[in-house]
C-alpha cells in the first residue's frame, strides 16, 4: 500500500516537495526570496505559516472583491453542498443565471457568453469564433498578454514565452500597440473578413501601457471599416479594475468578442468567459459541440461568477475603485518621488498601477524589499522593469499609508545598494 506523507505547512519541507515534484527552479526561487508559505486569507490580506500577515497588492488582477469574499464564499459552500459539477445532460440553471448576468453588465449587443476556468483558455474559445466566422488571420500587438496555451500564446507578444514552442499558430501578425495606423496597414492588405484583432484596452502584463486617448475607438472604426473581428481582453482590466466596468467603456466601444477572467473568479473558484454579440458567435450557438471543456459553466464556479457580478455591482465596486485609484496613484507617486535615480515612471489607472524601473534588476530587488515590509506585488510577465500593483477595493487609510511607507522605504534600500555597488 502506497504511503501519502501527511500534509504540513513547514517551509523547508514545502520548498523540498516543490523541488522533488513540481519545479526545481521555483523551489530555487523561493529559497532566495525567503519565501513563506500561505496558508490563510482574509479581504486585502494573506498570513504565512508563521502568522504573519501580508498586505496583497498582487494577486494579479484577481482579488478586487479581496480574499474570501463573505457573499461569493457563502454562494460556493451552497453549491457544493447541494450540486457542485454537473453531469452536462441535463439543463444548468446557475450556468444560464450567470451567463444572463454578465450579458446584463457587459457592452450593449454582447449576448452570448462561453464560460471556462483560466483567461487562457477564454482566449482560445475566442480564436475558434474568430476562425468558425472566417476570419483566418490574427492580428495582435508587440508586449501583448492573452495567456500561453498554444493558441493564446501565438497571439501574446514576448518572444522569451513564444520562442520554445514555435512554430504556433500561422497567419499571426504583431504591430506596435496604440499605433493605428499600422493596424490600418495590416487590414488594408488582407481581403474584408479575413482578420481578427486581438487587443487590451491596457496591457497590464505589458507594464501597464496606457494607449493614446481614442486608440480603441480608431481601432473599433477600422475594425467596422474592414469587417475584421474585434477581440477585446479585459481578463485583468474588466469588471471593475480600472474604475470602470471595463476599458471598453472608457471610450464607449463596443468590441465583437470580450475576454474577461481574474475578477470574475471572486477570488474562490476560477472561472473565466468569452462574451460576444450574435453573429460572432452564430456557428457555436447553432452546434455548441463545436467547443465544450468538461468544467465550462460548473456549478460551482457560476455561482463565484455569478455572486462576485452581483457583489461588484450592489457593492459599487466601480465607483470605489475609481475614487480608491486616485488616492493610489498619487500615493505611490508621492513615495517614489524621491527615488528618481532607480524609477522612471509611476503609471496607472483605478487599481491598476505600475511602476517602471530604469534597470530591469531594480524592479526584482524592489519586489524583494516589499515582501520584506510584507507587501505582495506583481512582476509584469512582459515587462521586466515593470512592478505592477493591483489592490482590492477594500483598501483604507491604514493600508495606503504602509503601501506608501514600504515603497519609500523600499526604492531607498535598492537606491542605496547600487550606489554602494558603483
């Protein structure tokens, strides 16, 4: 009989589990950052095996509503404890709530919704409507981020991620970001309803880039003018993150197909969704056989979706996280005013805020020193000088301030360090 050692939250026992069966180099990694282990979370905080606790400032997008969320939580345990994954024989009733709600929030015209676990995976369902409507080239931007499954990692733009897997998808054409008139060019040398736009209304993984003001709007009106498909990725932007239902909002656009994940989990069950108008999604709604997963719309993962959409909305999630933004920003430009010798920019908009660094090792040290006052952020997938912040909207005074105080405290310690070093 096989013995299963007992489970156990001791570090070094943790790192060495990590290096026998998961990756040898993400145990190396949390030996040299002196990683803890998580075992608990509660709103905007996480506690290592020692008791500590940690303001998250990362999470990557996902926990707006924070960690554990009372109304999502209490819909979930409900679930599982009544009908947790369905057999998909018979008809889904929290999967029919959940895709009728995120219709409801989501651009006027975008009806139809399929519904998955991982923003990847949304990605790839999007590229099969794309190619089902006859749309056989893609179209994405340089330091784009739509996940790295084949298909999404063939559309996102950072060859140290594409390079090992080539050849991916063919037919894929990558033109600089918030640049209009090279999307113009591209379209204009393919046939009508040859292309489709795969776009974010910021890239976070990108560094948090802020196109110019009406880039999605010109891109929207070339899209109509060549009757290419418009892919809009909101898996991080959306539901609340920017101070606005979504990107597209800001500039009152309206794409054929709309990425959206991280938040929509409610930071308990991931779920994730591609939400489209009718005719992008035509074939798939007359043979819905044409694209299935097993865990697409289950049980328990539509009710997290469907309890965090309706906890966004009664809990005015936008609007907070809107005025929270502002005080954000300013806060965080406040702390690195000073620090101009190792930072570049502060950047952000709502609770998405990156802060680039003028040497790629100054935001890796910088990112160490924060654990080190015990703030979680994130590092850009695609931008290795980028720390990207992205809080939950519960954030008060208190919070901000020991934000505030550990990137003061945290640019002057990585200041220091290469001053003595040069």
């Amino acid at each position: 009989m096989t013995t299963i050692a007992p489970s156990t939250n001791d570090r070094e026992a943790v790192i060495e589990r990590y290096g026998r069966h998961v990756s040898r180099g993400r145990a190396r990694l949390a030996q040299l950052m002196a990683a803890g282990v998580e075992v608990r979370s509660d709103g905007a905080f996480v506690y290592d095996q020692d008791g500590e606790r940690f303001l998250d400032c990362g999470g990557y997008g996902v926990f707006i509503l924070g960690h554990r969320h009372p109304r999502v939580v209490a819909a979930v345990k409900k679930q599982i404890d009544c009908h947790p994954v369905a057999t998909r024989e018979l008809l889904e009733p929290r999967l029919a709530e959940a895709a009728e709600a995120l219709a409801a929030i989501t651009p006027e015209g975008l009806e139809y919704v399929f519904f998955a676990s991982a923003g990847t995976e949304a990605t790839e369902a999007a590229l099969k409507l794309a190619r089902l409507s006859g749309r056989t080239t893609l179209v994405s931007t340089e330091c784009g981020f739509h996940g790295k499954t084949f298909g999404a990692l063939s559309v996102t733009g950072r060859d140290a991620y594409r390079e090992p897997f080539e050849p991916l998808l063919p037919a894929v054409e990558q033109i600089p970001y918030g640049d209009t008139a090279a999307l113009r060019d591209v379209l204009a040398r393919h046939d009508r309803r040859d292309c489709a736009v795969v776009l974010e209304p910021i890239q976070a993984e990108g560094g948090v880039r802020i196109p110019p003001d009406g880039y999605l709007r010109e891109a929207r009106a070339l899209c109509v003018e060549f009757d290419a498909l418009l892919v809009l990725d909101e898996i991080q932007t959306g539901l609340g993150r920017l101070g606005s239902w979504w990107g597209a909002d800001r500039e009152g656009v309206v794409p054929d197909l709309l990425l959206v994940g991280k938040a929509l989990s409610g930071g308990v069950v991931p779920a994730s969704a591609v939400v489209g108008n009718a005719e992008a999604f035509d074939a798939l709604s007359r043979d819905p056989m044409l694209h299935t997963t097993t865990f697409s719309g289950a049980p328990v993962a539509m009710a997290a979706a469907l309890a965090a959409v309706r906890a966004i909305d009664e809990e005015n999630v936008v609007e907070r996280a809107a005025a929270l933004g502002e005080r954000l920003l300013a806060a965080t430009r406040g702390a690195l005013a000073d620090h101009g010798s190792v930072v570049a920019d502060v950047r952000g908009v709502g609770l998405l805020v990156g802060i680039e660094f003028r040497e790629q090792h100054y935001a890796g040290d910088f990112t160490l020193e924060l654990l080190r006052r015990r703030v979680i952020a994130a590092h850009s997938l695609n931008s290795n000088r980028v720390v990207r912040l992205t809080p939950p909207v519960s954030l008060g005074d208190d919070e901000i301030d020991w934000l505030a105080r550990a990137a003061d405290e945290s640019a002057r310690a990585v200041a220091e360090r290469y001053a003595a070093d040069g």
